[in-house]
C-alpha cells in the first residue's frame, strides 16, 4: 500500500511487493522493531526543535523541521525498482502517488481519480495543474501511459510494478485521462494498489526505453535523486548520503495547496520549513532523540510502553498494521545448510516449527500483548478475516508443545528420502550430527533481536535443533542474501514474447513441468536458482497481508512463479485458481467463500511460519496534530503540524 497510507516511520523491514509501498508494504518493519512509527509520517528522527517540542517561540510556533529517523539506510529512492518501505516513506516526501485511503477508509484522489461502472474498465483523471521539473512540462495522462506501456509492461525492464500490469490493456482517452481494461473484473481493484503509479516524465524514459537499458533506467540520477518531481510533493529532496539520510525543504508549489475537496489544513501544508531521515542504527540513539525532544516521533517497544504513557512530552498511539512478524524459511538449493536434502520443503516440518513456538508466549514476553496471534495471512481487523475453526491454529493450546511438533516432523521424516530422526532430545540429520541452523535478524533491532532469541529457545526445546541467532545489516541482507540480480532469462522475439525457456527455469512442481517465463529479483527461478549467500532462517524482513484487497497476495501465493518468492515456496494447493476465483467474484459471498479456502490451505501450509502481527505503538511530541490510531495513520501526513 502507499507509504502514505502506512507511513511506518521508515522502517526498512516490512517489504510490502511493490512500490513499497510505497505500497509495497513489502513492506516495510514494524515500528516496534524500534524505527520510526508505522503511520507516523516519519517515526523517530532527530529535528531541530526544543525539549518542549517547539521551535522555542511561543507554544503555537511551528517547528521549522520535520525530522524522522531510520534504523538502515536505503538500497534505492528509484521509484520504478523500489521495494522497500523504508524508501518509499522517504521518496513519499518529494512524490506523491496516485491516492492514498483516509481514516474512514475511503479512497481519497491525489494525482488521479480513478472509477468504474462494471469493475473491468477504469478510467483514470488526471488532475490539471501538476508540473514536473524543468524541462519536463506539465504531467499529462501520456506520462502515465507511456510508464505502463513501456516500462511495467515491458519484458526488459524488470520494474517493481510488473506485475500490476500484467493482462491489462491501457489506452490514452484524453490529454488528462486513459482507461484500464482488466482481464477480468476487480470492483476491488484500487485497494489492490496495483493501479497506484508515481509520475515519470515520458522524455526522461525514452532513451532507456530505446535501448532497454535496464542498467541505466535504474541508476539514472535524475531518478535516484527525484530531480523531476516537480510540484508533486510536500518538499523538495535537497540531499541524499546512502548512509546517513536524506534532507528536504518545503515545497511551497505543491499542488495539494489548491485542491477543493481536501480538508482545509492541506491548504498550508506542509507545515514545516525543512524534513529530513537520519539513519539512525541504534534504538537506544532514536528513543534518547525523542526524550530530549530532537525527534518529532518514535517508535516505542512495547516493553517500553507503560514508561511513556504517562509522559507530558510524549503521547503512545497504538497502530494496528498489516504487516507480520514470521520467520522466513529457505526452501532453495542454498538453504537448509544442516544436512542433504531441505526439511523445510515439506509441509508437515514447517507445521512442526509452528507448532513449536508458543505464540502466546512470543506475544507477551516480547510484545508485552501489543500484538495478536498470527495464524493465516491476514490480521482479524480485516473484513475478509475467515471463522477461527476454518483455519489450523499451530503454537496456541493443543497444537503447541513439543508433543504435537516432534510428531509432526516424524511426519515430515518419514516423506524425506534422506534419514532424519531424534536422538533423545536432538534432531539429527543422516549423519547423526544434530540440526544445526542460523537465523538472521536486523543488527540495531533489539526487539526482532528479542525474537530471534525466544524462536532459537523454543526450537531448541521443542525439536531438538541447534539454532545460532546472526546479526546482519539489512540491506546486506536484502541485496546478498534476499534477492539476487544474477539469474537466466528466456529469450524473447521483438514483440517480446518467450520463445525459449533455459533448462535452468524449468521445475517439475506437484507432477508438473512449470517454466519461470518472467523471473524476478525477488523470484529468480526455481529453487535451484540462488542467492550468492546461503541462509537457513531469516526475520529480516515482514511482509504486507493486504487486509483491504487480499487477492494482492498473488503476488506471494499464486503458484512456484509469483512475482515475490525469495523462498522458494511451492503451494501444494492450487493457489492460481483460487486467486482466479476470487478475482472473478461477483458477490461478497463468492469472493469470501475463495478467500477462506485460499486462507485455510495457507493456514495449512504455513509457507512462511506466521507468528504475530504487532501493533505499531508510536510516540509523538506532544502538541504534533494528525495522527491516528487507524490503519490508515499517516495518510495526511502533509498536514501534521504543531499547534
């Protein structure tokens, strides 16, 4: 979703699949991981303001500076190859996306509007009046067309939003209006997020264009540095130090002053003379910044909660958020280091992990109970939440303990051709060596560390493994052991369309043979396509569940190929055409009934082993104006303000 929307400080860990969110989450961690608020507009940083959260004038005075804080720094701010959320807080402060949702849920026009009247042909709105820089001109529906068409759409490119636009016929209607025509309809199409687009200038695309050169389109300076964007958001991007963060001053064209059918409040807005992210590792460093009243907010652990809600400083909102805490299980050729074969390629071993971890337990001891059990992809505050008894519940009440989960990983053995077994207490592989696996989490990040530790405990009692809890920079992580730019790719005719397939992406999947005809970074084939670095377990990262359109997640769950796959995760189920049912409903009923199926075999399966969706408890200065306690918190962030 847009980084509007879920404006989560810029935490680095939640990667919500595309823009990243800019909606993309992925994306995207969770504030409690000790960044900066999730819907806070900007979380923690360091600003310019005094201990009483002004700028030391009289109390009304607006601060000069709107500063934020970062626990990592940001692979990219290229809003076309952008997956991080982290980043796409931070190019949400220069670029404005299409719409964003307000605190009622309803969808609120930015750049366009968008309707429909069958669900299968939208037709976009350009508003009038936005400008991109010199020498680009005026926005106009070609810039997004051409966007589309040329780059999302295209067999070279490789964007972020590929996706989105796959089977989509888009047509230019106006100077500022084209049309969208699905496959199928979608009434839920917007809160996909799939038709949520930056502005590109079409001249600064072409020559890439020309030449499909990937290379350049995404190392290109006027798009890494947001030279082009015009009076399309709140400030204007000053500098940006790949380590340290990036500055900002005050946009005083942007274009949401004189647009009628926002609150008044944005007719000022932004509200601050300067912004800024500083990447700030430390969560001791960003909570310190927040008491002395450098920071404009934070986000709080909860087990640090109780000690600010009674503060005259500092008031704690509570968020609940759609990103999940799981732990990533490596299902490629480079994971399960332990041993030959990959346990973590049959079902029943992964529901023996589940099973072994005491979610309750994770909730209160690291989350201190702001957080919910997570058993499905999806968090309860959504609408298309299913019935509790349609989904297997590991890790609470009967299905936890170390009772349920050796029994399930027997299970597990007796499927593998290789003979793994306990040895009293230990989990032994053919060897009799016991299983020894590494689980990775955010360096700075002291409650994913809190996790790590507490999967590592239970693990170890529960299996028998012998788990070691590694440290790792994130965008290490994400750039070596994650995703991988290193993968074949078919051969392609003129009109791009596949005409050969390598041996290297082509599986035999569930008695099938399955091509990766459009590998991605974050899919680069099959398993026996790699990263550079292996890895057995990770909670690096946390991913978007989409509550307000589900069927999103075909981006994750859609098959051995989807788009967002780093795993290697195979549904034994037949995903597609679930999320084809579900996309072609035309009923509340019909679509609930494909989505609680979807939901109980991903209960089932537990493709990622899911743990919690903790709320995002965030602190502000007090005196800061609008924020919310919602899901869409952080959606006027343009018109935070100090009163």
């Amino acid at each position: 979703m847009s980084s509007r929307d879920m404006e989560d400080g810029d935490d680095p860990r939640h990667v919500n699949r595309r823009q990243w969110l800019s909606a993309l989450g992925l994306a995207g961690a969770v504030t409690l991981a000790g960044c900066s608020g999730n819907g806070g507009g900007g979380g923690g940083g360091d600003g310019n303001d005094t201990d009483d959260g002004s700028d030391g004038g009289d109390a009304t005075t607006q601060q000069d500076v709107y500063a934020t804080a970062s626990a990592a720094s940001f692979t990219t701010l290229n809003p076309i190859y952008n997956t991080e959320n982290g980043a796409g807080n931070a190019i949400a402060r220069t670029l404005d996306q299409g719409y964003t949702f307000d605190e009622n849920n309803e969808y609120v026009p930015l750049l366009y509007d968008m309707s429909t009247e069958d669900g299968e042909v939208w037709t976009f709105e350009v508003r009038e009046g936005l400008e991109f820089s010199d020498p680009y001109g005026e926005v106009t529906a070609s810039d997004f067309v051409y966007l589309i068409q040329e780059v999302h759409q295209s067999s070279w490119a490789n964007s972020a939003a590929t996706t989105s636009w796959q089977g989509v016929t888009v047509e230019e209607t106006g100077e500022y209006e084209f049309e969208a025509t699905l496959e199928s309809p979608s009434l839920l199409w917007p809160e996909s997020y799939d038709p949520l687009l930056y502005p590109i200038p079409q001249e600064l695309l072409e020559p890439y264009v020309e030449e499909e050169d990937t290379e350049g389109l995404q190392e290109d300076e006027e798009l890494l540095e947001l030279q082009f964007a015009g009076n399309l958001g709140p400030y204007v991007l000053d500098e940006w130090q790949r380590d340290a963060g990036t500055r900002y001053s005050r946009n005083d064209d942007y274009y949401l002053q004189d647009v009628d059918e926002l609150p008044d409040v944005f007719n000022d807005a932004p509200y601050f003379e300067e912004a800024e992210i500083r990447v700030i590792e430390e969560e001791a460093s960003r909570l310190g910044a927040l008491e002395t009243g450098e920071v404009d907010s934070a986000a709080i652990p909860p087990e640090q909660v109780e000690s600010y809600q009674n503060s005259e400083e500092i008031y704690v909102n509570r968020i609940p958020q759609p990103y999940n805490e799981k732990i990533s299980v490596n299902m490629r050729d480079n994971g399960w280091n332990t041993g030959p074969g990959n346990m973590f390629r049959h079902t029943p071993f992964r529901q023996a992990m589940a099973a072994a971890i005491d979610k309750e337990g994770l909730i209160q001891g690291v989350f201190r109970d702001f957080a919910e059990t997570h058993f499905t992809w999806q968090p309860r505050f959504s609408e298309f939440y299913p019935p509790e008894e349609e989904i297997p519940q590991f890790g609470v009440g009967e299905n936890y303990g170390s009772e349920v989960a050796r029994g399930l990983a027997e299970e597990a053995f007796a499927e593998s051709e290789y003979d793994y077994g306990f040895d009293g207490d230990a989990m032994v592989n053919p060897d009799g060596d016991q299983i020894q696996l590494d689980i990775y989490h955010s360096a700075g990040q002291d409650t994913e560390q809190l996790m790590a530790d507490f999967i590592a405990q239970e693990l170890g009692e529960n299996l028998g493994i012998d788990v070691t809890v590694e440290a790792i920079d994130g965008t290490r992580f994400n750039n070596e052991y994650w995703t991988t730019s290193d993968f074949p790719t078919p051969e392609t005719n003129d009109e791009g369309e596949v005409t050969e397939v390598p041996d290297e992406l082509v599986d035999t999947v569930n008695g099938e043979e399955v091509e990766w005809t459009a590998p991605t970074s974050t899919n680069p084939g099959p398993r026996n396509v790699t990263t550079s670095q292996d890895w057995d377990m990770s909670v690096v990262f946390g991913l978007n569940t989409y509550p307000r359109n589900p069927i999103t997640n075909n981006a994750f769950f859609d098959g051995p190929t989807a788009f967002y796959n780093p795993v290697g995760y195979y549904p034994g189920f037949d995903a597609e055409s679930l999320f084809e049912q579900a996309q072609a409903a035309t009923s509340q009923e019909e679509l609930a009934d494909a989505l609680v199926e979807l939901f109980a075999n991903l209960a089932e399966e537990q493709p990622y082993i899911m743990l919690a969706f903790p709320d995002s408890t965030v602190g502000y200065r007090e005196g800061l104006e609008g924020p919310i306690e919602n899901f869409s918190n952080g959606w006027n962030l343009p018109a935070w303000r100090y009163e």
